[in-house]
C-alpha cells in the first residue's frame, strides 16, 4: 500500500529506490527509509503534536494523535532530560505509532495486521490503533516479553500469536516508526537548546537512527543544528547495524555494566523509577557535559476504577458549565483544595471514562491539558 504524493522508499540493504511508503524494501525485503521531493521546516506552533512538523512527515489525509510529542525538559542531578514518559502510553513508540496509525487509517489495512513484537512498541501500536484493524502480536520468546504489556494490548483487541518476528508485516524498525521517532530532534531544535550532544538508549539503534536522519535532512534545507547523536550501549552489547547508515553524525559510548547499575540506583535514590537503558543515557549525558539525555522517568501510574469523590462531583459541575478548562484553571475556580488535589481528581475522572482531554499549545512550544465533559457523560448527583 501506497500513500502520500512526492515520497520514496529507500532500501538501506539494496539500495532499491521505488515510490510511495513501503513497510518493507519489495525488492529485497530489507529496511527502507523515506525520502522527500519537497519536505519544509516550518513548524505548525498551534498543533500540539508531533504533527506541527507536518512539512517533515507524511501528508496523510487522516491523521491519528493521541497529543504525543513536546514532551517537557527537565534537570536531574545537572543533566537536562528530555521525559519520554509524558507520552499518552508512557514511551516514545507513541511517536512511531501516531505515524503509523495514520497510514492504516488512510491507506485501509485489508486482512490482519502481524506486528513485531518489541517492548513498549506493541502495546503503544494497539492503543493507537484500536478500532482500525485487526492486530496480531507476533512474540517470538514469551519467557523475555512483558506480559503486563501483552495482557493489555489483549484488551485492546490485538491476539498474540508465538511464531518467528520475520514473519510480521509490520516490523518495529520500519521507515514510519523512523518518521515518528526523528520528531524528537525536531522538537530539540525547536527549542533552540544549548547543548552540543543528544544521548539516546542503544538497543535495536532506530531511535539513534532516526536522530540522525532528521539531522541530515535539516542539513539537506540549509540548516545545521550542530548536535551530535551519541548511543549510550551497554559494554559488550555491540553497535548495531543500522547506526553504520549514520555516516558522521553521531558516536557510540559503552559504559560498564556496573557504572549502569548505579546511574540507576542513583536516579532511584531521586525518587525516579526508569528502565536500565534509559540509565545508560543519563550515565552518559553526566559524564560528558553540555548533553541532554533523551530517556523515560517517573512512577507508571497504577489504575483503579473507583466511585466520584465529593470533589470529582464539584469538578464535573465546573467541566460541565465551562469546559476546556486547564487543572490550574479549574483550581482557581474551586478556592478551597489543594493544586495537587485537583490533578488526582482530574486523572481519576479520566480514567473513569468520564471528563475528556485535548492537548493545546501556549507560549512557545508548551503544551498544556484542557479538560471538558465528554459528550456521552450524564452526570447524576
């Protein structure tokens, strides 16, 4: 399936070069990257999305967005970080999937969807997709997979079948999950942020990658951010195939496995909870200076469905007169809670189904919720 007029597909492995998207290359089978006869840098400040780099992704006609992207910054322990965890499932496969959500949504996807299995990427795919197509999860070691994350992408629709990853249709490292990811640099530059290095996690190597290609493609349109693009890996681990399609733009750094183990103890002792690899990135960003680590931090939340407290009841009277309130806003016009009283109340109505949220932009590039009672809410006292 094709889609999107002035794009071409082009095989990292063949070096085969066809037109429209291709999941993969249809000479060889191998990765594909795309490529652009007319791509634009400017930036859409009202869309608070990865969308408002529109000229740099593929014009679907129907776009899917659950507000990923302008995930916030933050300094920890004098390293900037830029939180992935802000994504609406808690990663940055939400970014390679809003992509990936618009092609079926405007190409149609006829038959079943097989997905490859890759922690974080299979449950975020479900989320985005549901209602779209018929999924299948293709796990290749049960033993090594998430089974929370396989139990909820279940929820959601997608079956898991145990077979060999070769035979997905829709392989993690494909040139739309590359379109997503690369929206991180985007979004750095944007920003205007001094630092010379961006440190990401090295395990399969897209997301390393994919900085680097939207690197190259700023440099393509007369615009050089200067950055370098530096995978943290872990000793011994390697350096993958795919970051040898990086040229000069970025370097790998390993670090001991014992130096990994006590970024992560020392993030934990900050009271923030994040995966091994994402410790390798903020390992790496401290020891080198002047670097922003790109990784996920933070307390997954746990969900519980449970009644409408007094101040849930108050808050959905408010929603309900005024709508599209922010937290703050609606704080404001209670006068007698706490700020942070609010916010749990807003998150348990939202897990109940019950308030709705729509991301807007304010200021330069700060993306703030909005809150409104969803059409089909009744509320009864």
């Amino acid at each position: 399936m094709n889609q999107g007029t002035g794009l071409f597909s082009h095989c990292l492995k063949c070096g085969a070069r066809s037109s429209g998207i291709h999941l993969k290359c249809p000479v060889c089978g191998g990765v594909t990257i795309l490529e652009y006869e007319e791509a634009s840098p400017t930036v859409d400040r009202s869309e608070a999305s990865i969308w408002r780099y529109k000229g740099l992704l593929p014009g679907f006609p129907r776009r899917v967005s659950m507000g990923e992207g302008l995930t916030p910054l933050r300094t920890v322990d004098g390293v900037i970080v830029k939180n992935e965890r802000k994504n609406p499932t808690g990663s940055y496969s939400d970014r390679a999937s809003s992509v990936i959500a618009s092609y079926i949504a405007s190409t149609g996807w006829r038959g079943v969807l097989r997905v490859e299995y890759v922690e974080d990427f299979a449950y975020s795919l479900a989320y985005y997709t549901r209602g779209l197509v018929n999924g299948r999860i293709l796990v290749e070691d049960p033993l090594n997979a998430d089974a929370d994350e396989l139990v909820k992408a279940h929820k959601l629709g997608f079956g898991i079948e145990v077979c060999n990853s070769s035979e997905a249709d829709l392989p993690y490292i494909n040139p739309l999950t590359i379109e997503g990811l690369k929206t991180i640099l985007l979004e750095i530059h944007e920003r205007r942020l001094n630092v010379e290095n961006i440190v990401v996690p090295v395990e399969t190597g897209t997301l390393a990658f994919s900085l680097c290609k939207a690197l190259r493609e700023l440099g393509e349109m007369g615009m050089h951010p200067g950055y370098i693009v530096v995978g943290a890996t872990l000793k011994g681990w390697g350096k993958p195939w795919l970051l040898n399609h990086c040229k000069d733009s970025i370097r790998v750094e390993e670090v001991e496995p014992a130096e990994a183990v006590e970024s992560l103890l020392k993030l934990s002792r900050m009271g923030l909870r994040t995966k091994l690899v994402s410790a390798l990135a903020y390992a790496v960003a401290r020891s080198m200076g002047g670097s922003i680590a790109v990784i996920t931090i933070g307390e997954k939340q746990v969900r519980q469905r449970r009644s409408v407290s007094g101040l849930g009841m108050e808050i959905l009277g408010i929603l309900e007169k005024h709508g599209d309130l922010t937290a703050y806003e609606v704080w404001r016009m209670l006068g007698k809670y706490s700020l942070r009283g609010v916010y749990k109340a807003l998150r348990s109505l939202e897990e109940l189904g019950l308030i709705c949220v729509k991301h807007v932009v304010k200021g330069v590039g700060r993306k703030v919720k909005t809150y409104s009672v969803c059409e089909d809410t009744y509320i009864v006292e």
